[in-house]
C-alpha cells in the first residue's frame, strides 16, 4: 500500500513539474528579451504586499540540477515574498532550481478575463472617478451593444463608447486594420440606431483602445476622414481618453 501511495506521490510531483516547467517556458520565452527581471522581481514583491498576488495555495517545486538525479528535490506550498524564495542545496550548497505560482486576486482576474477586456474595467473606474454618469453595457433595439452610454443631467444619451482590446505585439499595419475595423464597425452600429432616432448620429461616437501606437491613429484619421466627421466619431488612445477627463 505504502509503495502505492508513494508511486502515485511521484507522479503527481512530475506532473506539477511539467506543468510549471511549460508554463515558465512559455512566458520566459516571450518575455526574455523585454523584461529586465531584477525590476521584474521588485515589481512581484509589492504585488505581493498589497495582495494583489498570493501565495501557499498553489504547489511549488524546487529542485538542485547540480547533483545527481533525486539528490533534492520536491513539491511543497509557499506564502513568502517572491525575492526571498531562493534556497541552496543541502548537498552542493549551490542555489537550486525553483518554480513558484502565485495566484492572481480574483477580482483583478474577473476583471482580466472579461469578455471586455481589463480596459473597459479602466475606464469605467475613470468614469466614476470623474462623476461623468454612465450606464456600462447599454443594448439598444436587442441586438446593439455599447460598451459606454455617457448621459448628461436629465439623463439623455450624449455619448457612445467602444472599448476595443488588441494584442499589441503587431505590426504598424496590422495595428492600422484593426483600428480601421473598429471605425467600420462603429458605423455600422450607428447606420443601425439612426433607423430608429436620427438623434444617434449628432451625438458623440467615441472608440478607446490598447493601441498605443499615435503614427497609426493618424494615418487612420486620414484615411477615414470622411466617415469620421459624417459620424461624429473620434479614436483614442488609452493616454488621450484618460487627459480628456482630467484636463
């Protein structure tokens, strides 16, 4: 029985191993040439001491790859400051391998999964910020969503906003075409509404997105000039959004 329960243990360690070794691998990877991790690691520990991250729930792994095989190694929880996890081996006294999850605060991870993105998040904290009166996720005649519906005094519609999240490792054109869907899909959503109340396409149409990129909002402003004056509409970046309201 006890052989059992200990083959089942070893497996179960070699599981969690490969796992954080893929995960690791993955991130690594695609951080390796932007990140300074010295910065990385200071900017973990005050995560941490603000509980935006957490430890002890999620198993660890630890392990010396400079003695033979099995000489340290093991699967344990850990709830400590991120600069303060590494060890040295007991045999070779030389610094072991270490792989430690931390898990992220749920509200913030509700927040980042969310079908809107994080942005919209964001921007709905400026808003209440800001005291401008707003109704998140407005849907007008069934079937069009808004992301921002801004209302003055008597609570009469005087903005529209699209909050849009792109992957932002792309190329300038990519950038440009997804800026570029975004205007075209705005305007369909308006051609929509102005069927039903012309008074749609007076109001203010405002776009938000990730892109930071300012060479690829203008070349979209001229390109799509037109449809932006006969539509009222204007794109933003993240900075531009936020300065208008604190302006």
């Amino acid at each position: 029985m006890s052989i059992s329960i200990d083959l089942l243990s070893t497996y179960y360690n070699h599981k969690i191993k490969g796992n954080l070794l893929s995960a690791t691998k993955h991130f690594t990877d695609i951080l390796f040439d932007n990140v300074n991790y010295f910065d990385r690691l200071e900017f973990f520990d005050n995560l941490y001491e603000i509980d935006v991250i957490k430890g002890g729930k999620l198993k660890s792994y630890y392990e010396c790859v400079s003695c033979p095989p099995n000489t340290f190694n093991g699967v344990l929880s850990i709830n400590i400051k991120p600069s303060n996890l590494k060890l040295k081996c007991p045999s070779c006294n030389k610094e072991v391998l270490y792989i430690v999850p931390y898990e992220l605060d749920k509200t913030i991870y509700d927040h980042i999964v969310h079908k809107d993105g994080l942005l919209f998040h964001a921007i709905g904290y400026l808003l209440n910020q800001t005291g401008v009166k707003h109704i998140p996720n407005q849907t007008f005649l069934t079937d069009v969503e808004i992301d921002y519906c801004l209302l003055d005094n008597e609570k009469h519609t005087q903005e529209l906003i699209e909050v849009k999240m792109f992957k932002t490792d792309r190329p300038s054109d990519t950038q440009i075409g997804n800026l570029r869907d975004s205007v075209v899909q705005m305007k369909k959503a308006i051609d929509k509404l102005i069927e039903k109340d012309l008074g749609f396409k007076e109001i203010k149409h405002s776009i938000v997105t990730n892109i930071n990129n300012k060479q690829a909002y203008d070349q979209v402003r001229i390109e799509m000039e037109t449809i932006l004056k006969e539509y009222n509409i204007e794109i933003y970046t993240i900075t531009q959004f936020h300065e208008r309201f604190s302006s």
